[in-house]
C-alpha cells in the first residue's frame, strides 16, 4: 500500500469570527496524504503573505463533527445553534482564530479519506523505516 501514495485536496470558505465585527471569509484547502495517513493539513489563505498551515489529527477533525473535541491548540466541535456548522478554534503563540465551516463540507472530505485509507489501518501506510531515516537525518543537522 506504501507505494500508491495519493494526495486528496478540497478548497472550503470558513469563516474567520471575531467580536462586534461581520464574519471574515477565508480560503482553506484540505489536504490529507497517505504518507501521514493520520493527519489532516488546514492551509488558510492570509492574503499577499501566503498560507498559513495546521496540521491535525483525522479522527480529532471526525471526533470533532459529533462532539466538542481537542484539548490543546486544535478544538473543534458543532456549533451550538446550527447542526450543519462545525466551529473551529485554533491557538498558537501567534494568537487565537475562531472559525465557522460547513459539516457537511468537512464530512464529505473525511468520507473521501475514508475510501482511500479505511479507519483503523493507517498503520498499513506507515512506512516505519523511511521515517526513522528522516528523523534520524533531521536530528544531526
């Protein structure tokens, strides 16, 4: 399985949230690749300055459609007066961004990553020596 790598890509509009001011829309590609069968990268869209990347668990993200979830920098859970928003909260050093996304939009995402890699055997994708090289390359630079 290790050798038919596949990338899955899909753009979203979340909307950045913040007080006493309208919604901000904001581009996000999703992105999950069976090289990390278990992550979830959220790239937004900052303007001229590029992207801005988060990188989190595929089960917090599935965790996340049902029920609050995430204790650390990712939370995500439904949002309490709409069903078919999901919240999203991400924090950093750098600062703090509340965000609104389509559950549906996230779930058809997920269902795709679910096709290409089915729930419990990321293990299969995990090529253990590659990223034992690359560990072990990076810690001597």
């Amino acid at each position: 399985m290790r050798n038919d790598h596949v990338t899955l890509r899909s753009t979203a509009v979340f909307d950045l949230l913040a007080p006493r001011t309208p919604a901000v829309p904001v581009k996000v590609e999703l992105r999950y690749d069976t090289r990390d069968p278990y992550a979830v990268v959220a790239a937004f869209r900052t303007g001229r300055a590029g992207w801005v990347e988060w990188v989190f668990s595929r089960d917090l993200l599935a965790d996340g459609l049902i029920a609050e979830a995430g204790d650390g920098d990712v939370r995500i859970r439904p949002a309490v007066d709409d069903p078919e928003v999901v919240v999203i909260e991400l924090s950093s050093p750098s600062g703090h961004a509340v965000f609104e996304a389509s559950a549906q939009e996230l779930a058809d995402f997920l269902d795709r990553t679910y096709d290409v890699v089915v729930p419990g055997n990321e293990h299969l994708w995990v090529d253990v020596d590659e990223a034992l090289t690359h560990l072990i390359s990076t810690d001597l630079t």
